[in-house]
C-alpha cells in the first residue's frame, strides 16, 4: 500500500514539474523576452553610467554625471508635468472606464461580446493614425469646432490643439480601453450573491458600491490604473503631435536625447530612473488593499 501510495505521489510530482516539452513551448517566450526585455534595459543600464564625447559617441568611463542631471530644476519639473497628466488621464479613465466595463460586465453574454467588440475596435488602427486623426478633429477648422459653431454652443473656434487639454484628450483616448478591460475581467467574476445579501442586510447603493462591488473588483481596478498610469508618463507621440511644444513630457526628452541631442549617457539615466520608478508604483499598488 505504502509503495503504491510512493508511486502515486512521484507521478503527480512529475506531471507538476515541467518536462523538455514544456520548456521547449517556453523558448521562443524566453528569447523574446532575453532579446528585447533583458538586453535592451542592461544596455540602458550600462549606458547610464558611461560619459559622451564631443562627438556624441558613447565612452565607457564610469560617471554618474548623468544621474545628478536627472535631478535638475528643469527635468524635475517635466517628470512632475509627465506624473500630472498620467494621474488626470488615469482618473479620467477610472471615472468613465469604471461604469462602461460594470455594465459590459453584468450584460447577457450576446450582447457582452458585442460590446468588447467596440472596445477592441480602435485596435484594429494604427497608433499613429488615431493620433492624427485627433488633430483633423481638434484644430480650429476641425470637426469639434464645425459641429458646436453649428448646434450654437460657441460663436468663434476653439483653441484647443497644441494645449494641455489636447494632450489629455489623447492620452484618455489612447489608454480608456485598458482600463475598461481589466474592470470588466473583475466585473465578470463578481458573484451576484454577495450584491444582494448586502442589500438584504440593509446596505444602500453606495454602502454597497464602496463597501462590496469595489473590494471584489479591485484586482481589476488595480490592474487597470497601473496599464495607464505607467505607460501615459513616458508617452512622447501624444504629447509631440498634439501638444506640440507646449507640453514636453519626459517621454519626449528621453526621445530628444537619442535622436536629437546625441547624449544616450543621459536619455539611459531618464529611462532607467522612470523604470525604477515603475517598479516602484507596481511594487506599492501590489501590496496595498482596500478596507473591507
């Protein structure tokens, strides 16, 4: 008995430990990942430390003349700027997100379908013509201001391109439908059950919204202000072609730095201080809880 007890244990052992078949399906995951995840963030880092010549060519001395430039005036104020707009495009995104994934999340399962199908749309276009498109839309001779000059809302165009709201505006577009998702994987799950044994031990809809509903989806919520917030602070597309010069981000210095400026010592050390600033937002958001 002992012995059949042994042999049983030993194959479940084995079917839990994966086999060369298993990593073989792996491989081409894990070179991905080494090829351009590993390498590219140790060249950063690497880079990082060197100085630059006259030239702009790389020289491999160590330095952390990079690193104290990080932490001038005017850099400092750009990252905060870059941390501004992603918070403002992230709470934007929560307030509208929140209630679009709730309700493809409680639809009936036709209708569900339907409604990611929307969602996803925007993908099926390229990055950069959505952009554009936004400033066919914005610029004063744009549709935005045709349609309220038409309806009667305003009397002259609306100088919104090129400013601050114009960013905005991008970055929810751009990032809206990756917080909608994750909310509506949570919303999905969420049992029915404890929603109404809430409202059956007396909770009104707010008690149980805040008390019941978040909680359980908060995995959700979590997942979805890290997919924006993080990505929106290094963005340089939105910010260059629709706000123009006006709003620098410091996505937009780190581009300058490499393709303008020929100084990679000091676009590694911007990149390498907002990876390790990802980290820690990721680091913070995973270990805190909402109260129950």
């Amino acid at each position: 008995m002992n012995t059949a007890t042994g042999q049983i244990v030993e194959l479940r052992g084995a079917r839990r430990r994966p086999g060369l078949f298993g990593w073989l399906l792996l491989a081409p995951l894990l070179v991905w990942l080494l090829a351009f995840v590993v390498a590219p963030t140790g060249i950063m880092l690497v880079y990082s430390f060197c100085q630059r010549d006259e030239l702009g060519q790389v020289v491999f001395e160590p330095s952390l003349e990079s690193y104290a430039r990080v932490f001038d005036a005017t850099y400092l104020r750009i990252l905060l700027n870059s941390m501004r707009y992603a918070a403002v495009t992230t709470a934007i995104c929560l307030v509208v997100g929140y209630p679009v994934a709730y309700f493809i999340g409680r639809a009936r399962e036709g209708v569900r379908n339907k409604l990611l199908m929307l969602v996803m749309v925007p993908f099926w276009t390229s990055f950069l013509i959505r952009t554009y498109a936004w400033i066919s839309i914005l610029k004063s001779e744009g549709l935005l201001n045709a349609l309220l000059q038409l309806l009667g809302v305003i009397s002259a165009p609306l100088d919104i391109l090129y400013t601050p709201t114009a960013v905005i505006i991008g970055l929810v577009y751009s990032y809206l439908p990756f917080m909608i998702l994750p909310i509506y994987g949570s919303v999905e799950k969420l049992d029915n059950a404890l929603v109404e044994a809430a409202f059956g031990l007396g909770a009104g809809p707010v008690a149980a919204f805040s008390h019941v509903i978040v909680p359980l989806t908060w995995p959700g919520i979590l997942a979805g202000v890290l997919l924006v917030f993080i990505p929106a602070i290094g963005m340089f597309a939105i910010p260059d072609l629709l706000g123009g010069a006006s709003t620098p981000m410091v996505g937009n210095v780190i581009q300058n730095q490499f393709l303008g400026a020929r100084n990679w010592p000091f676009g590694s050390a911007l990149g390498t201080t907002l990876l390790l600033m990802f980290a820690a937002i990721f680091l913070l958001g995973m270990r805190r809880e909402p109260e129950r």
